[in-house]
C-alpha cells in the first residue's frame, strides 16, 4: 500500500478506472449503476468488478493501484479490512470503523462509508417512509451493518434492536455505537435472533445470506409493517444509492456536484 501508482502508470490515456472488490462479487450492480451516471454526466467510464482472493485484498488493492486505478467500491467481506488499509478516513468511516469506497490520492488511500447514508435516504426519500418514532430491526453486525447503524441513529428511530448469529459481535457494535444512541435518545439492544418478541416496523437485512437466496434469520412474524430495507438481497450495500455512485466513480468535478446525494 506504500507504493502509489508510477506518473507513467497515472498518466495512462483513456476513460478513468474503478472497479468494485469483493469475494463473491459477480453479484454487484455497482459497475452498471456507475456506468449509466457516467453516461449521463456525459464522463468517460470503465468500471469493472474484481474478485479478490479472501486473504488478499490488500495485495489485490496495491495491483489496482499500481495499474493505474482511481478507486474502487468494497463489498462483501471486506469492509473492515478497508478502513484498516486507508491512510485517511472520513467521519463516518471512523464511526463505522468500516469502508465501501476507497478513493487512490497520489500517496494517500482515501476511506469512505456511504452505505447508511444511502440506506437512509432510500427509505425517506426514495420510499417515503418516515423513521421517526419507529422500531427497526438490523440484522447482522458486518461491514454492512457498521456502516447504516450510525446514519440509522440520527433519524429519531424509537428503538433499534440488532440481531446475529454471533452475539458478542453484536454487542460489540452496540457498544460502539452507544454514545450516539444515547445522545440521539434511541433505545440500542442486542438480542438473539430466535428470542425476539416485539415486533417492528423496519427490518434492515445486513447479512450476506440473501446473496444465495436465503431469506433473513429472523422469524416472518416479527415485521409489523411490510417494509423491509435490503442491503444485501438485490442492490448490495456497496450499490447503495449514493457516494456508491458518486465518490468513487464520478470524476473531481461531478463528485463535488453530486456529493449532497453520496451514500451506501
């Protein structure tokens, strides 16, 4: 990660590169998504999916890098690992401890979390549905679910119950997290999965079952309202709606024009 990309490798002529890393990846909308805002920004494009072995993102990142790439979105399960490798992180990725989009800056790796901003904004704005007051269930405690609970606590949600398989990695990102719930005044629990009792308005899928047609695992009657908020089933977090298809795709000029709409 110490060695930027050569001025004869930056320099390379043609559209501008990025790409989406994950393990699996075939799955992600991310390279049709950035494509079709670069056509209608009217920017040259080439936006490619890159499968990286499972203990080798770093190395996978510093051949990008090196090949001239200018950034790329993080899915599935690298998150983490990329907050680890940027050398500059943004507010929200330090909140999250986890990045969907790494952005290459001369000797700086730039890291960034736009999946609950973009989760956020797709169920205000694009479903019209208000969180205030409500009761949302997240399920999972990845990468995925690191990044939507901080933007998730300041939407004067009522209570936000996270469910795992693993339990202490649930109540590690409460803990985490706890600080803001109490300032936002939102009640944060853990539970597991089958004990559930109440029911809830929202649920929020942060697993990577759904990736092979699994439902979430959790029980269908706790979903008061047929509202379910999908990170991971048909959009994963890393095509979430906004920085997704504007910080690491869009160039300098149409990130500054587009980054009030930069999210998951």
């Amino acid at each position: 990660m110490n060695a930027p990309p050569s001025d004869a490798t930056a320099a390379r002529p043609g559209p501008a590169r990025y790409c989406v890393i994950g393990h699996p990846v075939a799955h992600s909308r991310s390279p049709w998504i950035h494509t079709r805002f670069a056509e209608l920004l009217g920017e040259a494009l080439a936006y490619d999916r890159e499968l990286a072995p499972l203990d080798g993102f770093a190395a996978t990142v510093q051949r990008l890098r090196a090949d001239g790439v200018a950034g790329c979105n993080v899915t599935v399960p690298f998150k983490f690992e990329a907050a680890a490798l940027a050398t500059r992180l943004t507010e929200r990725a330090r909140l999250a401890c986890a990045c969907n989009l790494l952005r290459f800056d001369g000797d700086a790796v730039v890291g960034d979390n736009t999946d609950g901003w973009g989760l956020v904004h797709d169920i205000t704005a694009g479903a019209g549905f208000d969180l205030a007051g409500r009761d949302l269930l997240l399920v999972g405690a990845g990468g995925a679910a690191a990044g939507v609970l901080g933007p998730l606590l300041g939407t004067g949600l009522r209570r936000i119950v996270i469910v795992n398989r693993s339990l202490d990695r649930a109540r590690r990102l409460a803990r985490h997290h706890a600080d803001l719930a109490a300032r936002q005044n939102v009640e944060l629990q853990v539970e597991n999965p089958q004990d559930l009792k109440a029911s809830f308005d929202v649920v929020v899928n942060a697993t990577a079952a759904s990736l092979n047609g699994a439902a979430p695992p959790v029980p269908n009657r706790r979903c008061a309202t047929a509202t379910a908020a999908r990170s991971s089933r048909n959009l994963d977090s890393s095509d979430s709606l906004a920085a997704t298809r504007t910080s690491a795709s869009a160039s300098s000029t149409s990130r500054r024009r587009l980054s009030s709409t930069a999210t998951a």
